[in-house]
C-alpha cells in the first residue's frame, strides 16, 4: 500500500539533492516558517487532544523545536564535514578520513503525548542528516496528527517528507516496508513490535521508550524550591511525560514537611479545584483514564484522588504506603499521580533504584556534592538533572535518550544527526610508495612483522 511513495521517495533521495547542505538549510528554514506561522492552530489542535494549556504547548511543543532547529542550522556545515583522523605510522605515506553521509529513507513514529514535539524533534536530525522522510504521527492524538498532515501537505514535496495518517494497522502495514531507519517513540510493548518488525529488513531504529524514573530526595535541600521543580515536572502535562518523575524516594526525615510544601504548590499552581484550572491537562483518552484510576486503590491518597470520567480528569495526586508489589509500582504511570516511598539510608536508596529496570531519567536533590556523585556514579539512567526535573530534555547540546528497557539510541542536536548519518570510513595511500611486506610469499617475513606491529 506505501511501496510507491517510499519508491517515489527513493527516486528523490537517488537525485543527491538532499546531499547539499544548503537545500538541508532550506529546508529546516521552511520547517520553522510553518511552525511559526501555524503556532496558533497547532497550540489549538494540542488543547483538543489534551486540554493542554497553552503556555505548555508553546515551551514543550513549539519553542523546544524552533529552538532545535535553530541549533542544527547553526552547526550543520560543521557536522557534515569530512573528519581528518590519525592513521597508525605502519601505513604510511596515508591519510584516513570519516565522511558523514544520509541513510536515505527514514520513518519516524510518534507519540500521542507531546504529539507534535515527538515527531518534528526527531525530523529535524533527519532532515540535517539529509534524508527523505515518512511521519507517521499518533492517531490517539488526532487532532495533532490532522494538523501536521495538512502542514507537510503545504509546506514540503511529499517524495521529500511526507505524513501518512491511520492506525495500528497503518502502522503495522509501514512497519512491514523496508526503510533506511526507524525512529520509534512510545511505550515498551509497542518498542518491541517495532524492532521485531525492523529485524525482518535488518533496519537499525532508535527507540525512545520511559520507566519508571526517581526522584531521591535528600534533606539538603531549600524545600520550596525543590518541591515546586518536583511539582512541576510531575503534574507537567498531567504527568503524561516520559521523563516525569514517576515515584519520589524521600529521606524519612522530611518527608512530612516535601510534601507539605508539594500541597501548597498544587494549590499556588492550579488553585484549590485543579478541576477548573486553565492551566491542567486532561487525560488522552478512556483507556488511559481507566488505567490510572486503576492505581488510585494503591496505598494511601494524601493528596488529591478527585476523578470525573466525562472530562476524563485526574486531580494531581500523590500516594504514601505504596508497595513494589501494588499495580502501581509494576509499570510506568504516565499519569498525574505521585507515590511515595521513604527512606533512611542512601545506599538503600541506591539499591532500589537498581534493583529496577533501567530508567529514562534520574532526579536528585541535594546540595551534597558528595551524594550527588554516588547517586550519578552508581545509578545507571538514560539522563537527568541536578535539583531540577525534565530540563535536560530542552537542551540541544545534550543527547537523549534511554537506556536498557528505556530505549535504544539518541538524538537532539548533533546527537540526532549522528543517528540519522552513516560515518563512512576511507583511507586513502598514494601510489609513492609500495612495500611489499604485507603481500606474499610470506616466508621469513613473520619476524619482522612482528616487529613493526607489535
């Protein structure tokens, strides 16, 4: 069913046109154009899917990726450059050279959560990398995925960049075609159909999964502050963030008064009903919904718990007396709702957060600088922050992604291109001088051989 527009793409890919670094360029001005002058609609379309506010969808949906682009227009020319690199002396006269070149057809698909976001981000690597490229956004978000189809429709050549719209069975049926890469942004379950998928072609992805990632809480700390970055990357959303601090390990000394001041930010944030507030997001869908108040017989609500099924909402929530057997503590819950576990000593902390899975991100607070480098030299996570939650993330300069069951491979900046490139390796050795050492009939060459390379 797709066979012909990945031909048609093919054909524009063999052209080299893509291979000039100023039609990159251009293409990534043509990119911020319409998202710039389509701000207001995608902002419009964000609200639809998720009652996202719109201040949330201008720094997570909008201005992270203006801002991404703006970096790989800026660093191109010297990403695409050849790289000079030593040659052993043995080789001599040599010289060795990496040259970074696209991968050619690439599909990317993204997630309902930040539906707009998880599908331009990775698109701009790709187009920097010079690739053609199919987008398949998210159907549960449809507003967004409606939205960004008529954009590309616009803005882009369709044998360039593209946006195939459907379901499951769309995607399964782009799965079983034969792409360049593969760039997959979504849960765990669905990670594993796709790199099944890809296996068959034998075409390398990148996935960006989650996990259930922690926040250590150490009594260092100036408690406002870090309960209001706490709260805020938590309910960001209605904590349907991938990198969202999904349960807090807090030291027993001050758990009382963290969460104490977590209730007075949920109140200076979205106001004693979060109901009303036009500042909190909903829920994506039915399924989603139920999932989440699933959890709410976890433990022991301290704060929040509200639900109503017509708006599909969820007061921000947060949870004591949880246990690693309950329902919650079994997957990531991607949802406004925070349990919370104590602790007494760092090294139980440590341990609990490798007795898990791998998680996407890690979040310590601490003014302890000692603490801090146990936590970064004995945890393993895919990335995270320093008395700060989710802000890694808008950083260009910093690769992302997961690591174990949180994801395979990176992007963002240069990262991004480097997943979308193939480094194509050469050595080139002039004609001036030929010895013959290296070529047959070996006898009595052994020696000397390992002479020189040993």
């Amino acid at each position: 069913m797709f066979a012909e527009i990945i031909h048609n793409q093919r054909d524009f890919f063999q052209t080299g046109k893509t291979k000039d670094i100023s039609f990159r360029i251009q293409q990534l001005k043509i990119l911020k154009q319409a998202i710039i002058e389509n701000e207001t609609v995608i902002c419009k379309a964000l609200k639809a899917d998720l009652n996202k506010p719109l201040v949330e969808s201008f720094i997570a949906e909008i201005t992270l990726v203006i801002k991404e682009i703006e970096y790989a227009i800026k660093y191109i020319k010297n990403w695409t450059k050849p790289k000079k690199v030593q040659t052993p002396w043995q080789f001599f006269p040599a010289s060795a050279v990496i040259y970074p070149e696209p991968l050619g057809v690439v599909l990317i698909l993204g997630a309902w959560n930040y539906p707009f976001q998880l599908v331009i981000a990775p698109l701009i690597g790709a187009i920097a990398a010079g690739n053609c490229a199919i987008l398949k956004p998210s159907e549960i978000a449809s507003h967004t995925s409606s939205l960004v189809a008529k954009i590309f429709e616009k803005y882009f050549d369709k044998s360039y960049l593209t946006v195939i719209e459907g379901g499951v069975e769309t995607s399964q049926q782009l799965l079983a075609e034969k792409f360049d890469h593969i760039f997959f942004t979504g849960g765990n379950a669905v990670g594993k159909i796709v790199m099944e998928a890809a296996a068959k072609q034998l075409t390398p992805v990148t996935l960006e999964l989650g996990g259930k990632s922690p926040c250590i809480v150490d009594t260092d700390i100036d408690l406002k502050i870090a309960a209001r970055r706490i709260t805020w990357g938590k309910f960001f959303n209605a904590g349907q963030t991938c990198l969202a601090p999904d349960y807090l390990l807090v030291n027993k000394k001050i758990k009382s008064n963290l969460l104490d001041e977590i209730k007075k930010c949920l109140q200076e944030f979205y106001g004693e009903n979060p109901a009303i507030s036009p500042d909190y997001a909903r829920i994506i869908n039915q399924k989603q919904f139920d999932r989440l108040v699933n959890y709410l017989k976890d433990g022991k609500i301290i704060i929040g718990g509200e639900t109503t099924s017509e708006e599909r909402y969820i007061a921000p929530t947060v949870i004591d007396s949880v246990s690693w057997e309950d329902a919650i503590m079994q997957a990531e819950i991607f949802g406004p709702i925070l349990p919370v576990i104590e602790f007494d000593d760092y090294s139980n902390a440590i341990n609990i957060v490798n007795s898990q899975p791998k998680p996407l991100a890690l979040y310590v607070f601490s003014e302890n600088k000692n603490l801090q480098k146990q936590v970064i030299r004995e945890t393993s996570f895919g990335g995270g922050c320093i008395n700060h939650t989710l802000i890694h993330y808008t950083a260009p300069s910093l690769p992302f992604g997961g690591i174990g069951n949180s994801g395979i491979g990176r992007y963002h900046g240069k990262a991004g291109f480097d997943t979308f490139s193939h480094f194509k390796s050469v050595v080139k050795k002039p004609f001036l001088l030929d010895v013959k050492l290296l070529y047959p009939p070996y006898k009595n060459k052994l020696p000397l051989l390992k002479r020189i390379f040993g």
